[in-house]
C-alpha cells in the first residue's frame, strides 16, 4: 500500500537534547492526521522535518505528492497590498491563481488592503490561501485556529472538511482537543520525543470510556474518586460514608473528557 506519508525511525536532536527519539507513523492518502502533544513535544520539529525546513540526524521520509505549508506563525512584509503577496506566491509556484479558492476563503475582498491591516483572522486565512496556491495534495497546518475568535474557527474549520473532501490529505498539528475532535480521521500524541498513543479519536475516547470521576461533597470538604466501574465504585464509597456516619450534600459523576486522557498521555502518565 502507497502512503502519502512514511516516516521510520525519524530521530532529532538540538545539541545533546534529542527531542525526536525515533518516530514512526504513515498517513494514508486523503485522511486528516492530528498530531498532537504539549508545549515541547516535537510537534512543530516533526513538521519541520518532513517540510524540509529542518535537518533531522536520521531516519527516513517519504512524501507521495506535492505540498502546501501553513506554518504556526508567518510573517510577510507589512506594506505589501495582498494582492501582492498572492501573485509573488503564484510566480514562486509557478500557478495559476484559483479565485474561487480566494472567493471561498474570504481573501477576495481583503486584496487591497496592506498586510499589515489585516485583522489575526484575516491573516490565518491569506495564509491558508497562499498554502493552497498550486492545489498540493498534501496539506500541513500547523496550530491553524490560534489566535481566530470563534466564528472565525468556525468557518477555517469548514474549509478544512472541503478541502479533505476534495482529496486533499491534511496533516494538522494541534493542542486543541476539541479541533482535533470535529477534524481529525486519525491522530499521534508525542510524549517525550516519542509517540505514545496513535489511533482514531474513537480509539482514544473508548479507552476515557472506562474511567469516571466521582465528586463526593460532605461535611468534611469535597473528596474526589477515580473509577472505572462506577456503580460499584460509588456503591462501596456511599457505604463506607454511612458506616462512619458522614452527612453527604452532593454527589457528581463525570466521564473522564478527551482533553484529560491526552493530557495524561502526552505527559506519559498510566492510564
């Protein structure tokens, strides 16, 4: 089987610190790959890597097709009009410019307006565009929402599914668990330089399935429980509270979230 991505054995280091420990992971053609991790998990080193930016010190990566880069942060000259920064991008790719592309994504009537007026939405989305010059196959987007209010998520985020829905494959780098959620067929959390967790967001949430927390409020305070079968667990909790003759006020059960169980995984706690 031909992968749009195959990565073996990609190790990384910054002087005597290895920040990539030898990853390895393939991304199927037309599928969108969330990789995923903490603030200094290698996310944005494995991006690099693959886009070329950054030497890596061994390993292997294949890439099937041509690319487009959105990179977490960009900057492009201030007093450039937009319209500028689209054509140089078109002659740099030797492309056409697609104004229903332009159209689609909101750019259209931005084209006069120098780069620095634009607003932080309106850059994530002439960034977008310029990655999209060329129509690549392969499409990475790295923490793309940062800084959008919601409404401007909201509408990057739909773009994103017509993109994937047209072919092409999106490789989304993301701490965002509820982005990765509504977007992501498939998803890596790196822990520590290495992957600790690769599979579908379905996989992930079967396995937060199986652990509920449980809010005990009493006369003595708020204790809070851990428990995978919960009625069992809270039956035995609620006996001991009245054998020691504890008033209880309330009582909460809550399914473990999908934002815990990553934040457990990427910081390499048991589950």
């Amino acid at each position: 089987m031909s992968y749009a991505i195959e990565i073996t054995d990609l190790k990384k280091k910054y002087g005597n610190h290895e920040v990539l420990k030898g990853i390895n992971f393939c991304v199927e053609h037309g599928e969108v790959f969330g990789i995923l991790g903490i603030n200094g998990a290698g996310k944005t080193t494995i991006l690099e890597c693959i886009e070329g930016f950054r030497k890596y010190h061994s390993g292997n990566i294949k890439i099937s097709g041509n690319i487009g880069i959105q990179l977490q942060s960009a900057s492009l000259p201030a007093y450039m009009k937009v319209s500028e920064v689209i054509q140089l991008f078109s002659k740099w790719k030797r492309a056409e410019i697609d104004n229903s592309l332009l159209m689609a994504l909101g750019v259209t009537d931005l084209q006069k307006k120098l780069y620095t007026e634009l607003s932080a939405g309106q850059k994530r989305r002439l960034h977008l565009a310029l990655a999209l010059i060329g129509k690549p196959d392969i499409l990475f987007l790295d923490e793309p929402t940062t800084e959008l209010d919601v409404e401007g998520r909201i509408s990057l985020h739909n773009e994103i599914r017509k993109l994937n829905q047209n072919g092409t494959t999106i490789i989304l780098s993301s701490h965002d668990m509820a982005e990765v959620e509504a977007l992501c067929t498939r998803i890596a959390i790196l822990n520590n330089g290495v992957i600790s967790f690769i599979g579908t967001t379905d996989e992930l949430a079967s396995k937060v399935g199986k652990k509920y927390n449980i809010k005990i409020v009493s006369e003595l305070g708020e204790n809070e429980y851990s428990a995978v079968n919960v009625a069992d667990t809270l039956l035995s909790i609620l006996e001991e509270y009245k054998q020691k003759n504890i008033d209880i006020f309330d009582i909460k059960v809550n399914r473990g979230t999908l934002e815990q169980h990553f934040i457990n995984l990427s910081r390499g706690c048991k589950q």
